[in-house]
C-alpha cells in the first residue's frame, strides 16, 4: 500500500478571506483548478503513479493567510468540506485540519471537532502567523490540544516573514522567487519553526506530542550533529538529538533524493521517515518512481510506503 502524507488542495472560498498584508487573493489559472480538484482529476493522477490514499491539506498559506477575524470560520468551513470531499471517497482520502491560530483556545477546539467529529488525522498549520513564532507560548493550547488528541501536526513552509525577506532576500525574491521558497527560504523558515519548538521546552511540558516536517525535515537532519554538539556547549540544551528524534518525524515530500532519505534513517530511524509527494507541486508518478527504484529491503521500502503512517495516523 501507498499513502501519500503531504498532498494539498484548493478550497475556493480562500480567496474571498485572503487579504492580509503577506497574503493576497490567487488568480484563477489551470494550476490552481487542478489544484482545486477534490474528485476525477486528482484521483487519476493518484492511479497513474499506484497511490492507494492521499492525506489531504490546505495549500500554503492555509489558516495562516486568512484574516485573524474570520481565520476560525474559514477554517470550521473548509474543513467540512474537505469532509464531504472525503466522504465522497473515503477509501482513496483522508485529511489533516485547517487550524486556525489567531486564537489557540479557538484553534485547539477547531482541531479537537475536525479531529473528534470529522474524523481527521491531525492538524496543518503553515509556518508563521502574522504574530511570533509558533514556540510563543500563547500557541502552546494548539499542541496540548494535539497531544491529548494523540495526533500529529504537520509544520508546513510559507512564505518568510518580511522582515527576513527584506534582510536575506532582498534583490532576488523577483529575479528567482524560488529562492525565497522551495529553494531555500521555506527550510530555513520551517527548520527554524521546529528547532524554536525544541528549544522552547514545550516538549517537556508534552511529552507525548508529535510534529511532522515535510521535504525530508527541513534540514535538520543532515545538520543534527553539529546542533547537537553545539547546543551542548554552554546551554542548558544537553540532548537536541534524542528530543528531536523521540518528537519529530519527517516525509519525503518533493524531495526525491536517495541520499538525503538515507541521512534521515540514519540520524533518526527508518520509523520516523514517511512517504509523501507534495502533490501537486511535485510529480506522483516521479515520487513513486523514485521510492521503489531505491535500494533497500522490501520491508523498509514498506514501512515508508505505509507503514509508517498506518502507525502514527492511526489509519
């Protein structure tokens, strides 16, 4: 079996709340209705590439690109469709909650319904907020919440925040928007989210929490070494490794790379790598091509296929 974990949608809706200062309405183009697609088209791709189920979530920047006043009702909408979509095809989708963070009282509760009622897998929130990191405290309702739900969150990249762009991107954000985005900047964004969560403590204060980072961890993996080394010098962050690795588990989404896979088995284990494709940004056919040409054991190739995510997402 093979299930898909970072695979995203459309809802239309979006565009009539999109109107914060990061975050401005999509035009309509021939990208954008495939992405919008909840049915035929994208279950076609799904059986040309032998996608057996894709766990489906807003595309960036979800929640995190409404309008605080309406971020909750936006998000209790979407999601419901998103159920009626599900429900149309419930052998073929599943769903991660649009969660909203304007309020993380009301955000914990959107997730808690989405998750209680409408049977979702976990929660996606899109990197930044228009306030602070997410390692902020007035946040930390969200990942309670999470945890005494036992489901995950998925950490996804959006764009920087301004002040980054002006200062790390200035000059090359119009010339090679790529740079600021899959490029470079969503990892540097994202992995900065994910090690400001390990070092805030919220993982002491949870621990039975659990986070998802797409692209095969946002960095971090190659680098946890040296950050763990580092960090024991002259702080109190003696074991970023084993936090890391007991917390996190990363997907393979649009990064379809041998070697980087196989640095995540080993810096954090086989059992915490899923498969994903990052649909429709990146190719089914490619990601699938790719995940069963690599040399490895059947029974591994297994767990990240499916394994894996039958386990964490309880599926």
């Amino acid at each position: 079996m093979i299930i898909a974990l970072e695979e995203h949608y459309f809802d239309a809706d979006w565009n009539a709340q999109a109107d914060t200062p990061r975050h401005s309405p999509r035009p309509d183009t021939p990208f954008l209705r495939r992405l919008s697609d909840l049915g035929e088209q994208r279950i076609k791709e799904m059986d040309e590439a032998g996608i057996d189920l894709q766990v489906i979530s807003h595309a960036p920047p979800g929640a995190q690109g409404v309008k605080d006043a309406d971020s909750v009702s936006w998000a209790r909408r979407t999601n419901d469709r998103l159920h009626a979509a599900i429900q149309q095809h419930p052998s073929r989708f599943a769903g991660f909650a649009a969660v909203p963070t304007s309020d993380a009282v009301t955000g914990a509760d959107e997730l808690e319904r989405a998750v209680g009622s409408l049977g979702f897998k976990g929660g996606m929130i899109n990197s930044l907020t228009e306030g602070p990191f997410l390692d902020d405290k007035r946040y930390w309702p969200i990942f309670e919440r999470a945890q005494a739900l036992d489901v995950p969150i998925y950490l996804h990249p959006s764009d920087p925040n301004p002040a980054i762009l002006s200062t790390y991107y200035k000059g090359y954000a119009e010339t090679h928007p790529m740079f600021i985005r899959a490029g470079w900047g969503f990892m540097v964004e994202t992995g900065t989210q994910a090690m400001r969560l390990v070092l805030s403590g919220i993982f002491d204060a949870y621990p039975r929490l659990k986070i998802i980072l797409g692209h095969l961890g946002e960095t971090i993996p190659y680098q946890i070494a040296r950050i763990d080394e580092a960090l024991s010098r002259d702080t109190p962050m003696k074991n970023f490794r084993e936090v890391f690795s007991e917390h996190f588990y990363v997907t393979t989404s649009g990064f379809f790379s041998t070697p980087a896979m196989q640095c995540c088995i080993d810096e954090i284990g086989i059992d915490r790598v899923l498969f994903s494709v990052d649909w429709p940004y990146a190719s089914n056919v490619a990601g699938v091509k790719w995940m069963k040409e690599c040399a490895m054991t059947d029974s591994d190739k297994d767990k990240i296929f499916s394994g894996n995510a039958k386990r964490l997402l309880k599926l």
